[in-house]
C-alpha cells in the first residue's frame, strides 16, 4: 500500500512539478519615481522572457540574469513592497538554474519572514515537491499542508491537502493521512483525488479493524474503475 501511495505521489497530478505562481501587482504608481519597482519590473520581465524561451541554452542564460536582477533589488531595496515575490522569483530562478541550495535558502527566507499568503504558499509547494523527490516525506507533509492552508484556489488546497496526507501515510502517522484523506474525500474541489482518497482511507481503515467503513470506501471506487 505505502509503495502504491508512493507512485501515486508523482503520478496521479500532471501539474505537480510547479505551484501555480499568483501575479505580483505593480506598486501603486505614484507619480514620484520608484527605481525599486522599475528594477523588480526588469527582473519579472527577464524571468517571463526566460520561462517562455524552449532553448535550453537561452532559458538558462535569461534565468540567471534574472536571479541576479532579483537578488541586486532584495539588496537595494529589501523592504520595498514587491520584496516578497521577489523572494519567490529569485529562488524560482535559481531552482530552474540548478542553485537548488541557494533556492532553498530563498523560499525558507520568504517563509519565515512573510510566514502566509500565496507566495508562501508557492515557496512551501517547491520546497515540499522537492524534499518529496528525494522521498523525505518528514520534511514535504508539513510543507504540502503550509502549501494548502495558503493556497489562492480550491483545488490547490485540495491537491496540498492529498499530498500532505500520503506522506504521512508514507511515514506510517495513519491518524494524520486519515484526518487529510477525509478533508479531501469531502471537499467539493477534490474529485480529481478523490478515488486515491478513499482507497488510501480505506487501508487505513482496515488496518484498525474497521471494516465495514473500509469495504464501503472501497465499493464506492469499484463502480468508478470498472
């Protein structure tokens, strides 16, 4: 079962490599000049400029002048109102470069200074996505429930909230999984997981004695897999 529910975790979403990124709004412009927003404006543009080039070679290139874009404006200007998509860019630059420790660093920074919102939302999802590729499900659950209790719409609760459950699941903490398979079971959002739900809440079921509610889980995927 925790095998299946592993496989599932990289399998069962096709957008799980990325948390949808909320827009950063310009600061109100004034008419004073702002050199803080105009340098965070270059920046985003490079960063557009790069996710949406295919070359390998360009994207690369973009992406790093970006990060360094990023990172001269954090530093000129660091409690500048778009400090904190700033922090989400310049680690996103860095993560899709390689600099995975230094994007790491970025996201916990952005984490632990900002602490709720979308963008600390989007940080806890990378985090949480990439502990959860090297299969330390210890460190992704309480970053893929941070991710859910922050995120902008439904269904990216509901995705949060079914992957926090199956790391926990991984990490044998049965009340946690079962507590997160039911949220998802019962929110009108979570159809997409709702059949691995009921599967994975109904194994935990079974495995304390309840039978009855572990066979009714499980019939009522029968009908939709037949």
């Amino acid at each position: 079962m925790k095998r299946s529910l592993a496989l599932l975790l990289l399998a069962v979403s096709p957008v799980m490599t990325q948390a949808q990124i909320p827009q950063a709004l310009p600061v109100d412009p004034a008419l004073q000049a702002d050199p803080g927003n105009d340098m965070f404006q270059r920046a985003k543009n490079i960063y557009d400029q790069g996710k949406a080039i295919n070359d390998p070679a360009q994207r690369q290139q973009l992406l790093t002048s970006a990060a360094g874009v990023f990172n001269q404006y954090l530093t000129q200007f660091p409690n500048h109102p778009n400090a904190e998509p700033g922090w989400l860019y310049l680690g996103q630059s860095l993560y899709q470069t390689g600099r995975i420790d230094e994007a790491k660093r970025c996201f916990h920074t952005l984490l632990n200074r900002y602490g709720k919102g979308t963008w600390a939302g989007a940080a806890a999802y990378t985090l949480a996505y990439d502990y959860l590729g090297k299969r330390d499900y210890a460190l992704a659950a309480p970053l893929f429930q941070r991710y859910a209790d922050n995120a902008a719409r439904p269904e990216d609760q509901v995705r949060g909230n079914f992957y926090a459950a199956t790391c926990f699941s991984q990490l044998g903490q049965d009340r946690q999984a079962g507590e997160l398979f039911k949220k998802v079971i019962e929110d009108p959002a979570g159809a997409l997981y709702s059949a691995q739900s009921k599967v994975a809440l109904g194994g935990i079921l079974q495995k304390t004695g309840k039978l009855e509610e572990a066979l009714a889980l499980f019939e009522a995927v029968a009908p939709s897999q037949a």
